[in-house]
C-alpha cells in the first residue's frame, strides 16, 4: 500500500510472534513492547535530516554530522501508547511529547477523545503519532487530526499492527502520513480487534484483561 513500510527486520518479527503468544506474561509483554518499540523508532528515523557541524575529539578537529532542526515530538495515544513511548525515549530522550486521549466507543467503534496536551510549537517539529493497534483506523483518523488542528504539518505514524480497513481509511483521510508497522494482519473481528492480532494491547500492557 502507498506510504506503508512494514518493518520486516529479523528481531521485530521474533519479539511481535512472543508478542502475539497468549501465554506470553504481562511482564515480558510490556518489555517486549518496550523493545520493538526501540526498533520501530529506529526505522521512522532513518531519514531525517543532518547538518555538518565542526568538533573536537580528543585526537583532532573534523567535520562531523547531527540531526539538523527542532527536537522531535512523540505523540503516544492513550493508554496503549504509552507501552512504545519508554522504548522510543530511550532512542530520543530529548523528544518532546504530545499525549492523546481517545477511547474507543465498544458500541460504534468510533473514537472519544478525554484528554490532549501538545507543545505550542508542533508547526515546527516532526511529529510521530503511536499507537499499538491501527485496527478501524477510526482513533488514528481522530489524533492525527487534533495534531493538526494544533498546526501539525509534518507527521508520521507507528504502529505494531495494522489492517487493511485500516490503513485505507487513515489514507483516505490523510494521504500525506506515512505509516510503519510491524505488520498487516488479515482483518478485524465483530468486536472490532485485529484478527489474528494479538488481544488488547493496552489490557496486556497493564495487567488488566
């Protein structure tokens, strides 16, 4: 599909199977989660910009490269989003963080969102929008757009899981969002989880299903 990467690297694919498995325990769950999350972060990253800047080591001076503009900003859907942002801070520790409230309605399986909070400057930042599960699509549709009602203009998405209906309806509504995700399962069942999937990730995450 146009503007999805599906991040196929050995380790991702190892720690989304022990991921999936339901015997797999709330603690390993949450440090595997940590874990690709790490690795997700590495691949959205790989081409961002760099300048040449002038250093010292303690040999000599030479020419060497950092990123170039502003800091990046994770904006983690809550609550399950929360699992991948520990794993993508420890990449990016001076990333700025946007958090989204939304929940799924069980009846509509539309998006309510309860709580949002973004830096001030979000025109000017990379913005990277997280969540486990890209299931309906309909929660992704909904924080992408809060993101940019608050002047998001450059945004990108990372995801463990998606579906086809998924990502049709995220590209239906934003064309110019990139997506990545470990992989694309086959569809979704009448309650809405991603078939075969992996459960609910946030129930997983916090020991509550």
């Amino acid at each position: 599909m146009n503007n999805v990467t599906v991040v196929d690297h050995p380790l991702v694919q190892h720690k989304l199977a022990l991921m999936r498995d339901k015997d797999t325990s709330t603690k390993s769950f949450r440090q595997l989660t940590r874990e690709i999350a790490t690795l997700l972060c590495y691949e959205v990253t790989r081409d961002l910009s760099l300048d040449e800047v002038e250093i010292e080591t303690p040999i000599a001076a030479m020419t060497a490269r950092m990123l170039s503009g502003k800091k990046l900003v994770f904006a983690p859907i809550l609550r399950a989003g929360m699992g991948l942002l520990e794993g993508m801070l420890e990449l990016v520790p001076s990333a700025r963080v946007s958090h989204i409230g939304l929940y799924r309605d069980p009846e509509t399986l539309d998006a309510v969102e309860y709580y949002f909070k973004a830096p001030t400057d979000l025109p000017d930042r990379l913005v990277i929008t997280i969540d486990p599960m890209l299931a309906t699509g309909n929660t992704a549709v909904a924080a992408i757009d809060r993101l940019k009602e608050h002047g998001a203009v450059d945004l990108r998405y990372v995801c463990l899981l998606a579906t086809p209906t998924g990502l049709a309806n995220l590209q239906q509504h934003h064309p110019n969002v990139r997506v990545w995700t470990a992989a694309i399962d086959h569809g979704l069942n009448d309650h809405g989880y991603i078939v075969p999937g992996l459960g609910d990730a946030g129930d997983r995450l916090y020991g509550t299903r």
